[in-house]
C-alpha cells in the first residue's frame, strides 16, 4: 500500500505543478584528482525532466557517460550512468541547485591474453549545478556546469547543452 501511495504521489506532482519540460541533454564529463589519473575527458548523452514549482524547479536527469582511460588498453570498454534528483531556483537567466545522486559504472578490459578486467559498481554521491537558460526559436535552451561528487570522493565536472522539447 505504502509503494502505491509513494507511486501515485510521483505520478501526480508533474501534474500539480505550473509547467513540466522534457529534454535532451549532450556534453563532456571531465574527471579530476584521482580519476583524473585513469580517465580522460568523456563524452555524454541523456535526458532530463524538470518540473516548475512557483519558486523552484525539482530536475531529474539520466545519462550515459562514454569512459575514455587515460592509458591505451586491449578491448576497453567503460560506461557511467549518472542518476540525478534535485532543485534548482532562479535568478533571472541564471539557475542553481543541488540535489543526490547515484553513478553507476562498469569498466571491463583485457589484462593480458588469459585474464579479463571487470567490474561493476553504483557510487551514492550529490551534485552542485550552475548555468543559464537561452530562447532558441519556440524551445529553450540550457547550458550548464555540474560538479558531481562520487561517493563523495571524486569529483567529476560535467559542461552540457540540453535542449527542452
């Protein structure tokens, strides 16, 4: 009974609020630190939702983050899905906010010509994001920086263009 309630009150909160947009979203994710050591600025594709509320907005928005390692490796293959769930206010043109989320990453390769490389994990973290809105024709577009903290011990920086539908 409790999970009905909880989907139901998901359901209808799009359909309580002032506005609903749905986009697409492209970009680059870019390690620091550690990960800076392993991996190479990565290229990302997703989508988002966001949902207006009459003095903040709550956005959600999935992505898959093609990993590039930072050293040449036999059959590599990485992925991260970011989940993220947060609010954001405005300022005019300007938004920020904050919110949870979740990475989920899998990195498989080749050791040597016997041993095969791979793993899998999901890291509980939060973001921060910063960025702008800017009309374009009967849409809108948005360009945006987030700092995803990964488990809260690695910090990847994302730049992404998204386009609302």
């Amino acid at each position: 009974m409790k999970t009905a309630l909880l989907t139901l009150a998901i359901v209808a909160l799009p359909l309580a609020a002032g506005v609903t947009q749905y986009g697409l979203h492209g970009g680059v994710m870019m390690p620091t630190g550690d990960a800076g050591d392993a991996y190479n600025m990565s290229f990302m594709l997703g989508g988002q939702i966001l949902v207006h509320m009459p003095m903040y907005a709550i956005e959600g928005s999935a992505s898959y983050v093609f990993l590039q390692p930072d050293k040449d490796l036999e059959n590599y293959s990485a992925h991260m899905i970011p989940l993220l769930v947060g609010v954001r206010t405005y300022n005019g043109p300007v938004f920020y906010g904050a919110g949870a989320a979740i990475h989920m990453v899998s990195e498989k390769y080749d050791l040597n010509p016997d041993s095969t490389y791979d793993e899998s994990d999901s890291y509980f973290g939060a973001y921060g994001t910063l960025g702008t809105t800017v009309p374009l024709g009967g849409n809108e577009m948005e360009l945006a920086a987030k700092a995803h903290w990964v488990d809260f011990d690695h910090i990847w920086i994302s730049l992404q263009a998204s386009l609302y539908l």
